[in-house]
C-alpha cells in the first residue's frame, strides 16, 4: 500500500527539506501525520510489506478545497472580477510554500508504485512562493490591483505558523526520473481561469 504524507511534518526545518531532513511538526495534523509516515516504515521493515512513504509538498488543482488558501484566492478573484464579491479576507501573505501541480504529483505517485522495492520519497517542485506572490499573480491575471481588494484577519494567522517550506526532490528525480512540470504562474492561471468558468457557470445558471 502507498502512505502519502506531508510536508508540513518538516515544519520548522530548515529548507530545502529532503528525506534526510527531521521532522518538526507544528500542527496535529503534522504530527498524525509524522506518525503515518513511521508506521509505514514500522510495516514495511516488520513485514516486507511495498509500504512507500511519498512526503508531497503543496500540490493544487482546480479540484483544491475551497478553504485552502490557494483556491479560496482564486475562486475569490473570479468572483471579484464578475462583480461578486468586493473583499478578500487573508491571514500571513509572507508564508512561503512549495506549489505544485497535482497532477504531475499523481504521476509520481505512480512511479513510485512500479519500483522493484518500496521506499520513501519527497515529491515537491524545488521553488518557493509566498502567498502575496501567489496573491499578485492570480490578481494581475485578471487586470486587477490585489491592494484594492485584499484586507488582513488576524483570526487567520495559525498559532504556530511554518514560515517556510521547500522541497527537493533530487532523489525522485535520479530515480524516477521525475520532475515537476508545471510551473508557478502556469498553476495559478490555470487555477483561476477554472474558477472564473465556474463562476460565469454558476451565474448563468442562476439568470435562466
């Protein structure tokens, strides 16, 4: 069986974090997630089980929740730009994260799975980005000035914040053969240009 696990396990780590990199889990969800990771490694050692540990960085689609930061952005842009919605309430703009596209993160996964014996992997695109990168992007895809548009909420900054996180995934690519493919500013259009169909969709919906 295959464990997917997270890259917010790494936490306060110094970057780039790699399969060598301890964990600091800042979060429950990091730490149930660093429990996961080594009870893969307890099965796979205690009875040869194919059990991998893939530790994915930040990968997004369209399909991304709505609560995410990533799609509750660009479902907000789209929605501002068809007059919608006016405000976009955001907690820390200077986290850093590694984004990447699901999809190719899939593949990995896949790769994974068709290797001769089980091991553990971090999958990640090498690149960091803030969210207020991520903000100016997905903003200036659609001709609009974020600043107008954005306003800080303190109920949305965590209580124990990771400030950066950034994969290398040297190891899939040398044997995987894997690499991201699709980049930064690809993502976040894509992933606006979904949102601003669906919310025309919606809306012509509503008009007949």
């Amino acid at each position: 069986f295959y464990q997917a696990s997270s890259s917010e396990m790494f936490g306060n780590s110094p970057g780039p974090q790699n399969e060598q990199t301890p964990f600091e889990p800042r979060s429950p969800y990091a730490a149930a997630k660093a429990y996961a990771y080594w009870m893969t490694i307890n099965y796979r050692e205690a009875y040869e089980l194919f059990a991998c540990n893939g530790i994915l960085f930040n990968h997004e689609s369209p399909r991304r929740g709505e609560t995410f930061v990533t799609r509750k952005i660009t479902k907000a842009v789209a929605r501002i730009k068809l007059g919608k919605q006016d405000k976009l309430f955001l907690g820390n703009l200077d986290a850093k994260r590694d984004w990447g596209y699901a999809a190719d993160y899939m593949e990995a996964i896949w790769l994974i799975l068709q290797q001769e014996k089980p091991d553990d992997y971090v999958i990640a695109t090498g690149e960091t980005h803030s969210v207020r990168e991520f903000l100016i992007e997905a903003f200036e895809h659609v001709g609009l000035d974020w600043k107008k548009h954005v306003e800080i909420d303190p109920r949305y900054y965590r209580p124990t914040e990771v400030d950066l996180l950034v994969g290398d995934p040297s190891k899939a690519k040398k044997k995987l053969g894997w690499q991201a493919k699709v980049k930064f500013q690809e993502l976040v259009r894509m992933m606006v240009n979904a949102d601003l169909q669906l919310e025309s969709i919606q809306a012509s919906d509503r008009a007949v």
